[in-house]
C-alpha cells in the first residue's frame, strides 16, 4: 500500500514531501517532534502531546503553525489512509528556513510542519510479554532534554552502547543517578512502591508516565518521585519503562543484573493491565 505523508497543508507521496536544504532543522536541529500512539486505530494521548509540544514552541520561540484541532484532523487522516491500527504518529516543526545559514534566526519565520504515520511498535509482541534487557550508559544529551526536539544523536549513541551489549534499551545515568531510557521513561520497582525520577530539564516528561501516573493516585501501588542511582536499579523488585508506542513494557534484566526472577514481576504486570484497559477506552 502506498503511503501518504503531510507536508506543509498538502498530503503527498513521501518522495514528493520535500525540504530546503537550508531548512533550519537540518542545519541546526533547530526543530521540534512529537510522538502519538497509535492503537485500535485511534490516536492516544493527545491532548497530552498537544500540552508539551506548546510547552517546547514556547521554549524554542516559535509560533504554532496548526491549531490542536487541525493538527488531530491530519493525524486521523495519515492514520486512516495508511491504515494504521497500531503504531504511531510523528509530528515535525523546525523553524524553517531563510535561504542562507545563520546561527540566530530572524522573527517571523514561517516553520516548516510535517507528518506521517508509522505501523512500528517501540517494542516487539514478545518483548512487551517477557520483558527487555537494558544496558547502563552515561547520558550525554544536553541540558533541556525536557525540549522534545531533534537533537538526539546523544541518545543514538546510548542507544548503540546498549544494542552492542545485547541490550533492546539503554539505561542512561548522569552524576551517578538515572535519568531515563534512551527513548523511553524508566521506573523501578521496590516494596510495592514506584520509585522514578522527578520532572526536571534532565528528562523528557514522558506523555505516558503522566497518564499513568495519574491513573495511579487512587490505587494501592505507592510512588516516590526521587533521584536514584544505577545500583538502586540493579537491586530494584521490578523495573519498567513507558512510552507512547512502547506503552508500559517490563525490564528484566539491567546490565548483568537479573530482577527478580527474570520474569516480569506481579506489579509491572499490573500496571501493563491498568494501562492497556484505560487506553482501549481513551484513545480517540
Ligand atoms: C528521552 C525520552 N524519554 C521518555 C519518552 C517517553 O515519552 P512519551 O511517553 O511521551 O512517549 C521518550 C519518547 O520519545 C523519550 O524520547
């Protein structure tokens, strides 16, 4: 099946989805993305998205080129015309481009937008049934990782670490306490309570968690938003990680630590379930 990709106000075949090269977004990375899932066909999270993404274009000075309403119709029609029942849509603005190359931009920049969807999961079937092996590596991103943009060769290099040592995800740390995953928010488990690192510059603030986490505040599992370092996560009961197409996925294993038994442990099962039934409900 073909595919049909958004550019600036028209659908179009991806070969035909193009940009200057003095687009400010390759030049500088000087762009931002978001990232919805996808799943029964409908989109998870949006409002959600739409929050941070005004967060980053007010951090980056930039100006909304779409209302959240436009934005939702062309995402529901890149999801319906590529089929997609589950999977993601991702969203681009970079600032644009003047036709030149200079590091400071001038006002009134007319931001380039594009977007398309995607049938990939973050994680396979069996991953997301058996859990997933990190591998720690140090976090040498910059320092407003709390801006979704695309900057990420820190994190591709993580990412590399930890594939080249049998891991499906890095485990990232800074001053000797965890930040996240390469892609992904990062949680341990301990006594029947959620310990995660606080919202801050050092970590993109995960869609998911806060869904989650909000489902949470009536149940029984604690939560202790804290710092932590990597051999609290290495002796952690249980451990998790969540984002928009990963959903919430177990980690079973950290560097050369087994968790538990090395299977999934009871809370993160839970806590897959939680979230699952509450998507199938709330996706739109
Ligand atoms: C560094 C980082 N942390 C966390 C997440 C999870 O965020 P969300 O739940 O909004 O997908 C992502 C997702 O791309 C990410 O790149």
């Amino acid at each position: 099946m073909p595919r049909t990709v958004y550019i600036n106000g028209r659908y179009c075949a991806p070969e035909d989805a193009t940009v200057s090269i003095f687009d400010r977004g390759l030049l500088f990375a000087d762009a931002i993305y978001e990232v919805a899932g996808v799943i029964d066909g409908k989109l998870l999270d949006f409002a959600s998205h739409m929050q941070r993404l005004d967060r980053s274009l007010v951090e980056m000075r930039m100006p909304a080129p779409l209302t959240h309403d436009e934005i939702l119709a062309v995402m529901r029609e890149l999801v319906k015309r590529d089929q997609v029942e589950e999977g993601l849509v991702y969203m681009q603005i970079s600032r644009g481009s003047t036709g030149d190359r200079d590091f400071l931009p001038p006002e009134g920049m007319k931001p380039t937008v594009f977007m398309f969807a995607q049938h990939k999961s973050d994680v396979t079937r069996q991953e997301f049934q058996n859990g997933i092996k990190m591998i720690s590596a140090p976090d040498i991103r910059w320092g407003r990782r709390d801006i979704k943009t695309v900057g990420l060769m820190g994190s591709v290099f993580a990412k590399w670490t930890a594939k080249e040592a049998g891991g499906a995800e890095v485990l990232m740390h800074q001053d000797g306490y965890v930040t996240e995953g390469g892609a992904t928010s990062f949680y341990i488990i301990k006594d029947n309570t959620i310990i995660t690192r606080p919202l801050s510059n050092d970590i993109l603030h995960g869609c998911t968690r806060k869904a989650l986490l909000k489902i949470l505040e009536d149940g029984d599992i604690g939560l202790d938003e804290r710092l932590y370092t990597l051999d609290e996560a290495h002796s952690a009961d249980e451990a998790f990680i969540t984002g928009a197409s990963t959903f919430v996925c177990p980690v079973v294993q950290i560097d050369d630590a087994v968790l538990g038994t090395g299977k999934p442990g009871p809370v993160t099962r839970r806590l897959q379930d939680i979230y699952m039934d509450f998507i199938h409900k709330d996706a739109i």
